[in-house]
C-alpha cells in the first residue's frame, strides 16, 4: 500500500475535525461568526459531489487569507467560520452559493414554504447553540451509521429467515386461504389506539385501529412458509384477511367496535360483493366513525381505480386515510390532489435530522390537512413526540403511546383506589367506587 493511501485512509471525518475546531474556538470566539448552509435539504441532483465542491470554492479566498474555516459535512451542510470583518464578503458568497440552486425547492419555494437556506451565529453570543446544533449533526451522522450497519444486519437475518422458509407459491396460497375461510381469526386481532397527547404527556384515545397480526398468522397457519416472498401473492393473500375482517366487523359478538375505529383494506376489496354486503349492514351515522386506511402502494399501483373508490366511500360517509407515508413520499406527493380526509406519517429519525427545512415541510402538511387529520405513526420513543407536537401533528400511534395508556390508566386506577379509601373511611358512606 502507498503512503499517499495510508494518509488518505487516516484522515478523520469533517465531522470529528469541526467538533475538534469548536473545542478549541471556545477560547477565541469573540469577533467571529458561523453560517450553516442547509445544502442537506437540496434535493439529490442537485446535492451531487461536484456541486459540493462548487460551493465549497466560493470561500476558497477567505481560507488561504487564514480570515475563516470551511467544513463540509457527510449530509451537505457547509458550516463556515468566519472573522467579523469579512461577514459582508461572506454574505456575498452565500448568495452566490444561492444562486446557484435558484431552481431547487429549496430557495424557489423559500416564500411558501418558509424554507432555510442559511443560519448565521454570533460565536461570542450563541455559542452554546452552535455547539448544541453540530451536537446534533454529528449524533444523527452516527446514528445513520448505526442503522446503515443494522440495515445490513437486518437484511442478512431477512435472507437467512427466507432461505430457512418455504417461498410462497400459488399452491401454498391456495391451502392458506382456504385455511383462512375455515380458521378463527379473532384471537388473531389486535387493536392499536390513535391517540391526542397534551403538554404533559396525557393521552387521550380518538380512534382505534384493527388489525391482524401477519407474524401471529404465519406462526398459527403456515409456521414454515415466508409469506412476504412474493410481494403480489401477499397482496391476493391480504385480500381474503379484508373479507375475514369485514365479516368479524358485522359479529359483533367476535369483536367490540364501539367508538371509532380504522381497519386498513385494499381497493379491490372495496369494490367487491363483500364491501358492499358490510355496507348494508352499517348505519348511516356508523359509518361516519369508521376509517379505512389505504396503502400509498395500493393507491398508486392503480390511480384511477383509486380515485373512483375513494369518490365512493367517501359519499358514503367513510373517511379515506393514506396510511404509510414516508419523508420521501412527503416530498413527491401532493396530498390535496390525493384527496384523502387523514394521513399517516411514519416516525423515522430523519424527520429530526432534517432540521427546520423537514419540520417546515410536515407543518405546511399539517396546515394543509388539519392537526387532527394527521397521525404520526410507529412512535416508539419520545423523540417522535416531541417532533410531531413541534410540527403540529394532532395524533400519535406507537409503542411509546400504548405505554402512555398504561401509564394513564395505573394513574387513573390509583386514584379510584384512593377515592373508596376515603369514601370507606367516611361514616356512613360505603364502599361505593368512584369512576373517573
């Protein structure tokens, strides 16, 4: 190996190197400034390592004079440091970097959208939200990291699973549907509450979704089978859960649908005898708290099926919700076009990576649709919490919200404890339980 690639392989990340710098400006930061670029919020193309660099020559000046600092971070973002007497050089410069990216959303849509193309910091003065700011970059860089490593992780033990598992054919899917119509499946159905959280975090449950649980399935019915091998036979197979779905939702005595609920199903089941034969057996002011819930796949696989379905329900007095949105199909889709009455924004941790330009993009959304008309699904920790409440969303779904539930309710159950304590305790007064 050359000296010339040992040297390349141990140079640190920009990364480790501004976390260095900002340790040592500490003691020197008084007469200097910082300005963060956004170029991470660019879109793709227009994010390329030749646009970097382009960007980056802009201060090239500034460096060779010893007058300020560039650095370029894995995600886009530049962050330049700057001595104060050049600030008007440096604002110039940003300007060009700007110009140069007029046609992306994130400068032509700046008015609208409220987006940020630069944050500018005083060192002497904002210096702690500065080192708070790269804290959080270089945390979310080794958390990408992290789950970059467990993607390929998670993708060996998915291949290992389906080698151990018997593919799904036609033939397979034939027995489990047939095994589908004659099984019980209401030991199978689970229930997962929609909730709204206050400021203190108090739930206080909307709706409830219906489900059946794919994992408990398969161990139940077809153990030795990955029923996920064959995306297409999956979709057939998921067709027969909606007409069982549909079937239990008309027992009354197999499930409790008081209250709202949601159940997901695909398209093709909404135009089918099935749908129809539950309809009939709905009541008008029923099905105004019924939900059904779409895939955005589905929805796109056949736009126009789509859309005649959704006019259709939806004069029926059923809500239409687009369940499985992601940051990325926030991006492409136009959810006024979609005409959908709610949407599902599944949690990840690059909502909050993306900074003020994401959460200005989930706000617009929110605005657009109404807070309570938007749910911010797999919420597994407080994080997804605080991000959706900061972006406005309504309601929340997740490990961390059935936690909140259980918290509430031992809450509740202790003061009702309390109450016929003091009630027994009271002469003449009994037993009697005070419900909340």
């Amino acid at each position: 190996m050359s000296d010339k690639a040992i040297t390349k392989k141990n140079i640190p990340s920009q990364e480790k190197l501004l976390i260095d710098y900002i340790q040592r400006m500490e003691e020197h930061r008084v007469g200097r400034s910082v300005v963060q670029i956004h170029l991470s919020s660019l879109r793709p193309y227009n994010r390329r390592e030749s646009h970097l660099r382009a960007a980056a020559s802009y201060f090239e000046g500034f460096i060779s004079d010893l007058s300020g600092q560039l650095f370029i971070l894995r995600g886009g973002d530049l962050f330049f440091f700057f001595k104060n007497e050049i600030r008007a050089s440096t604002e110039t410069a940003v300007q060009q970097i700007k110009y140069m990216f007029s046609d992306d959303p994130l400068v032509a849509d700046e008015l609208t959208m409220h987006t940020v193309f630069s944050s500018w910091f005083d060192a002497e003065s904002q210096f702690s939200d500065i080192q708070r700011i790269i804290q959080v970059l270089v945390n979310a860089e080794e958390r990408r990291s992290i789950e970059n490593k467990n993607r390929m992780d998670a993708r060996s033990a998915l291949k290992e699973k389906q080698r151990l598992g018997e593919p799904l054919t036609p033939e397979i899917l034939s027995r489990m549907e047939s095994a589908l119509q004659r099984a019980d499946l209401s030991n199978l159905l689970r229930r997962q509450f929609a909730c709204s959280i206050d400021k203190n975090l108090i739930p206080e449950q909307v709706f409830s979704e219906l489900f059946i649980s794919i994992k408990d399935l398969r161990e139940t019915l077809m153990p030795n089978v990955n029923l996920l091998s064959n995306r297409w036979l999956f979709q057939h197979m998921t067709e027969t859960l909606d007409k069982r779905m549909l079937s239990m939702l008309n027992k009354t005595d197999r499930v409790t649908i008081s209250g709202n609920i949601s159940f997901n199903l695909n398209i093709r089941t909404l135009l089918s005898p099935e749908f129809e034969s539950f309809d009939a057996s709905v009541s008008a002011n029923r099905r105004g708290t019924m939900i059904i819930e779409l895939q955005k796949e589905d929805i796109f696989t056949d736009l126009r099926a789509y859309l005649f379905a959704r006019e259709f329900i939806q004069s029926l007095g059923y809500k239409i919700l687009l369940d499985g949105l992601t940051l990325q199909t926030l991006q492409i889709i136009d959810h006024n076009k979609i005409g959908a009455d709610m949407l599902k924004l599944m949690w990840n941790a690059e909502l909050i990576d993306g900074g003020e330009n994401v959460l200005a993009l989930v706000r617009t959304m929110v605005d657009g649709m109404g807070s309570r008309n938007v749910v911010l699904c797999r919420c597994d920790t407080r994080e997804a919490i605080d991000f959706g409440q900061a972006a406005g969303i309504g309601l929340y779904q997740g490990r961390y919200v059935e936690t909140l539930i259980a918290e509430d309710e031992r809450r509740r159950d202790l003061m009702r404890l309390k109450r016929r304590i003091e009630r027994a305790s009271e002469p003449g007064l009994g037993d009697e339980e005070d419900d909340m």
